[in-house]
C-alpha cells in the first residue's frame, strides 16, 4: 500500500506492509529520492549487552496509519517498542517528527535515526555544515570526496560540525535538509556515498540509553524542502529557523552583539605567541604554535608585538600562551598563579595599546595532576565529573606534553558539567582578573569538544543523549560573564554554534581546507565575532598560502590573523597585512553587524596555486588569486563590493552579481547591467584590493 506527500514541485512515496515500512521513491527539484528506511532504533540487552537494530522496513507487529489533511502520522508496534513518526507536509516539503516509547524491562533505546532522504542524481553538488561550510562539487562522482570531507561521521555540537542542514543540488534546484533542534542536543551525523547517490544519517542518541524502559521524543523535527540555489540559499533558510527560535541566539542591533565592548568588535588583527618555558615547564608547549625554533630573545614575546603594532597602526588583540607556572597540557585546571613575566609584560604590552587574553583550558582535568601534590586533583575530585563511556571507562585523550617527573604523557579527561567544575573555572577566572593585567580569558575547547555522550550513573543527568553538556556549559559562562569586568572579552575555541550566547568570539582556525564556502558567517555574521585562520606551523612559510587565508578571511567577515608577530620581519607578509589591515580597520563599522552576501562570481585568465593541505586534513588547497565578496550594511544603506588580487603581478578580472539581491538602485557607469546582472571587467594590479560601495 503506497501513500503520497507532496507539493508543486516534489513528492514523496511511502510503502506500507504488513510488518514495515519505508520510503519507496520521490523527488525534490532534480534530485531524486530512492528507496530507504524511513528510521532506525538502536537497542541493547542490559543484560547480555547485545546490539540489534529495528529498521522502520521489517520486523513489528503492525502499524497504524493515521492521515489528515497535510499530515500523516504512522505507529509501529512490536511487543514493547512504539515508535511514532508525524510528517507534516506544506507546498515546500516535509517536517517530520518521531517519538518512542520503550516498556522493555531488559532492553535500553540507545538512539534513533531522523527520517531522512537517500539521494540520487547525476552531477549533483553537496553542502555540509563543515568548518565554515563545504561543497563538494560533483559529489556523487567526486575521486577526492573523502579527502575533502576529511572523516564519514561527525558529533554535534562540535567544532567540526557547528550546524544541523545539509543540502544537495543540481543546476540550483534541490534538496535541504535541516534538524530543527533549537536546544542543540547530542547528535551523530554519518555521510554515506556511493556513484551518484548520497546519504546523511542523523543518529539521535537515547536519553537515558543503557537504561531499561527509556522513553524520548527526538529533539526537534527534520525539515526536507525544496532548495531553490545552493549552498548559500539552504544558509538563508537554516537562518531563519536559528534567529527565530534558536536559544542561543544573542541580542543585536547594527553595531552587532549588544554584550560585546565596541573596541574589541573592531579589532582588525589577532596575533597569538606562548611565553618561553621556565624549568618547570620542561620542554612542554603548545605546539601548534611551535613548529619553528623558538627565539633566544626571551622578551621577543613583548617587544615584537609593540614593533608590529606600530608598523600596522591599527589597534591589535594577543592571544598568549603558557603564561602560567605549570607546563602546557599539564596539571591542569591548576593555572594560577601567573609566571611574573606575564604580569610584568601583559602590563607593558596593554600599556602600549595591545589587548591582552591568555589561554586557559575550560574543558578538560589532568588526570595525573596529584602526582604533583595539588590537594584537589583528578583521583580524589575530578573522577567523579569525568565522562564515562558506554563501557563505563573515562574517556581521556592523550596529547604529546609530557609529566615533568616520570615523562608519562599528558592524558586530559574531559568534564561533564558539574558544580564542582563551574566553581574551579569561575575560581580561575576571578584570579585572572584579579591578578594579572589582561583583556579577557580565551576559554579553550568548549565550541570545539564534541558533545559526547556520557554514561556516568552518578552524574546530575541521565545517561546518553540530551543537551546536558550544552546547557551545563552555558550555565557555567553565563555565571563566569555575569561577574567578569565590565569590558573583558571572552572567546573559545572553534565555533559549534549553541555556545554562542556564553562568548564574544570564536577562533576559527581550523577554517583552512579545500572547497570552503562562508555558510557559517553567511548565518551568523554579527552574532559572534570569528577570529583568525591557522597561519604557521607547517604552512609558515608559504606565502601564497598566507595571503589567502588572509584575504578569504577577510572576505569572509572575520577578523584577520592569529599568527606569531614574527610576520613583522618576513618581507611579504608585512607588505600585505599593512595592505589588507588598515582596510579591515577602516570597515569595522560594516563588519560589526553586516548581511555576508551571496558571493559574487569572479573568474581570470590567472590560474589558481595548489598548496599542500594544512594542519591534519588531507586534501590539497586551491589558492585562487583572484577573490570577490560583497557586505550589506545592517542598516541597509548601502553595500560594499571587495575584489582582491593577491598576485604579485597584475591580474585580470570579470566579476558579476544580481545587482536585485544586492538591493543596488543604481549602478556606477563603469558596470555593464542586463536583466539585474551586473558586470565588470578590468585589471588588477598586483596586491590591489579594489572596493565599491553601492
């Protein structure tokens, strides 16, 4: 028995049997829909702990359908699981919903799958909400599509996968695919491809999995809807849901975040350096940022940010490492007191108009600190706010820094959020302010630490899903801000997006891969400030690599940076920032709270650098050396065209846009217009950043 969803322009079949059922076919704009599942629960056997699974297509009982006008609604019923899913549909597409209830005293729900659509279509283009945002264009008989996703399956929240819509396309007319969960709880995210077709597999974990008789309703409802464009109109629509009903959405106007200090909203360009280790600290760093041999001038740290500064003449922020006694990576959360070279030179540097924010690690517990003597410490007080998997173990990372006394390596347990914790973070927090002479606390790994599940039987939360690490987390800044000085500025590191109430701005350095594309700022530009690019380690010096990153950067809306002040004494690379920084600097005004608009075309007879990939991602970089963006006031007064070369010889250029979604009145002679589209031709000359305000 066949039932039908649709609208104008798409529709979607579902087969019901006796003991199942399943999406059989549909369509949406040019891409098709082929058989599959319409869900799949996870359960185990508390007692043997055995995994099985339940597709929606065989199996149950019986089923129940319920229909309605625009709305169908189907029961599945086995001895003790029920699991109900409600699609609603409208002339756009569908919002489906799904709950189910357990009343197995030897079975657990460990999660759930959305319904979503398996996908199939030739030369068809995928969006998916990683790093900034990615395309992979041809998706579907794309060689390097693993190289360029980097990785099958992602947590949500994380730092990798900061959103919840996916898109596919062909010829801009497609698919969206959004998981309209306002509260951010913990999903998994798995991409399955194969020659011209696609999947994404939205797995939601069971609240209260690896107990008995859990009952859940999945968070929010998964939207399938017709997409008319691409990567940047599924954008629009994910804003729209985040900015109506998102609860981490904060205050704006159009000067941007309301909680945020002007002059840190302003800030063109981000440096960071760690403080040259003292004994004690071994030969621990972080090392990101110590790829090349540290200088012999140990005030190098201080007096080459001054010169750097006054070389740019533009204000610019410091994000400092190892200023605390204990090496990095260890013996942490135990950072106060403060090394005397950073009160002394923290002081000297903010004398001399340099923001100041040190480091901190707001997520994870040393698990070796006791070995030290620290009378709270990870065995007597940290274990019991530890994450447990579901083997009931701690879950830890190992990182390379090694323990001073016998050379163990650094094992960092994460924290579920706790009393306990939020009062050792705030602790800190308050010393700093207190103690030293700073600008703010950079809150490490709280956007970028994927939300795990936990398993601890004694923690405040139920065992495994839910948004008990989010809102636990947002609890203990939302406390930590309420407190802070007036004007401090705090930010964290990467960008998943439900922290975003809890910090002023998020370092996104990992924004560094092949096939980016704005999404993230596209949505949220205004609401958090993103700051800076990885610009060093392995990549350090090349400078084709740096001029990019730097001007997509820009174009982008971010602020500009985060390298070592020791671009100062490379020759081409203080000859472009002390280009692109005094401009970023003079369009603040535009950058605090602009619309990112879709990005205009631009195409030249020069042809893109191949770079090596950076940090650990596996697929090599095309540097295009000719880039467009276009910015719309918040206030809407005007928009603003930037087209950069960042060839050292001149360049051609033809660049086109709507001038209608633009919102231009009236073009400038010197542009062709026909039918809206607005063109230009002409040349560049080398480095040259050229600028229409419209």
């Amino acid at each position: 028995m066949e039932y039908v969803l649709k609208g104008s322009k798409w529709h979607v079949c579902i087969e019901l049997k006796d003991n199942g059922a399943y999406i059989k076919e549909g369509v949406f704009g040019n891409i098709n829909i082929i058989q599959s599942e319409l869900f799949t629960v996870s359960l185990k056997d508390i007692t043997s702990n055995e995994k099985y699974s339940m597709p929606s297509s065989l199996g149950w009982d019986s089923i129940k359908l319920e229909m309605y006008e625009k709305r169908l609604s189907l029961i599945f019923y086995s001895c003790c699981i029920t699991v109900k899913v409600n699609a609603i549909s409208d002339d756009l597409g569908i919002s489906w919903t799904a709950d189910i209830e357990n009343r197995s005293d030897a079975l657990s729900v460990m999660g759930m799958t959305y319904p979503t659509p398996y996908m199939q279509a030739e030369h068809f283009d995928f969006f998916a909400p990683v790093s900034s945002g990615m395309v992979v264009p041809n998706a579907g008989n794309n060689p390097d599509f693993d190289k360029i996703i980097n990785q099958p399956s992602y947590v949500y929240p994380s730092g990798v996968m900061s959103m919840q819509y996916f898109a596919v396309y062909r010829d801009n007319l497609g698919i969206y695919i959004g998981f309209h969960d306002e509260y951010a709880n913990s999903k998994e995210f798995e991409i399955k491809h194969e020659e011209e077709k696609i999947k994404v597999d939205s797995f939601f974990h069971g609240i209260g999995a690896s107990l008995a008789a859990n009952s859940f309703k999945l968070a929010g409802y998964s939207r399938w809807q017709m997409l008319f464009g691409d990567w940047y109109d599924a954008s629009m629509i994910y804003a729209s849901f985040v900015r109506k009903k998102a609860c981490w959405i904060p205050k704006i106007d159009e000067n941007g975040r309301l909680d945020t200090a002007m002059r840190y909203k302003d800030i063109p360009f981000w440096i960071n350096d760690y403080i040259p280790n003292s004994p004690l600290q071994g030969d621990n760093k972080p090392m990101s940022l110590s790829s090349v041999k540290d200088t012999a001038d140990k005030d190098n740290w201080i007096n080459t940010p001054i010169k750097l500064k006054n070389e740019l003449g533009t204000p610019i922020a410091y994000h400092v490492y190892n200023w605390h006694e204990i090496p990095f990576n260890i013996n942490y959360p135990h950072f106060i007191p403060a090394k005397d070279e950073y009160i002394k030179g923290s002081a000297k540097l903010r004398n001399n108009g340099i923001y100041v924010i040190p480091y901190i690690n707001a997520i994870s517990w040393e698990m070796l600190d006791g070995e030290d003597g620290y009378t709270v410490n990870f065995e007597n007080t940290g274990i019991h706010s530890a994450v447990i998997d579901e083997n009931g173990e701690i879950y830890y990372v190992k990182y390379p820094q090694k323990k001073m006394k016998n050379g163990s390596p650094s094992m960092l347990a994460p924290i579920c959020p706790s009393k306990t914790w939020e009062d050792i973070i705030y602790d800190v927090s308050e010393q700093i302010a207190l103690t030293t002479s700073s600008d703010g606390i950079y809150f490490d790994q709280i956007a970028a630490h994927g939300a795990h599940p936990c398993f601890a039987k004694d923690h405040a939360h139920l065992p495994g899903g839910g948004n008990y690490w989010v809102s636990g987390y947002n609890k203990m800044m939302s406390r930590i801000r309420a407190d802070k000085p007036a004007d401090a500025y705090h930010f964290t590191e990467c960008h998943a997006e439900p922290y975003m109430k809890s910090f002023d701005g998020y370092l996104t350095w990992t924004w560094v891969r092949d096939c980016q594309v704005p999404a993230f700022p596209a949505v949220y530009l205004g609401y958090i400030g993103m700051i800076g690019r990885m610009l060093d380690g392995t990549k350090k010096d090349d400078i084709m690599y740096f001029r990019h990153q730097i001007a997509q950067s820009f174009l982008y809306g971010q602020q500009l940076g985060w390298c070592k002040s020791d671009a100062l004494y490379n020759e081409k690379k203080i000859e472009y920032l002390k280009i692109i920084v005094p401009i970023r600097y003079r369009y603040a005004c535009l950058f605090r709270a602009a619309t990112l608009c879709r990005p205009p075309k631009v195409t030249t007879s020069k042809k893109p650098v191949i770079a090596s990939p950076a940090l650990w991602y596996k697929k090599n970089i095309t540097l295009e050396q000719v880039l467009a963006g276009a910015f719309r006031y918040a206030d809407g007064h005007s928009t603003v065209l930037f087209l950069l070369n960042i060839s050292e010889t001149e360049s051609d250029f033809f660049l086109e846009f709507d001038k209608a979604e633009y919102k231009i009145k009236k073009m400038p002679s010197d542009f062709k217009v026909k039918e809206n589209i607005a063109t230009i031709s002409g040349k560049l000359g080398p480095l040259e950043i050229r600028i229409w305000e419209l």
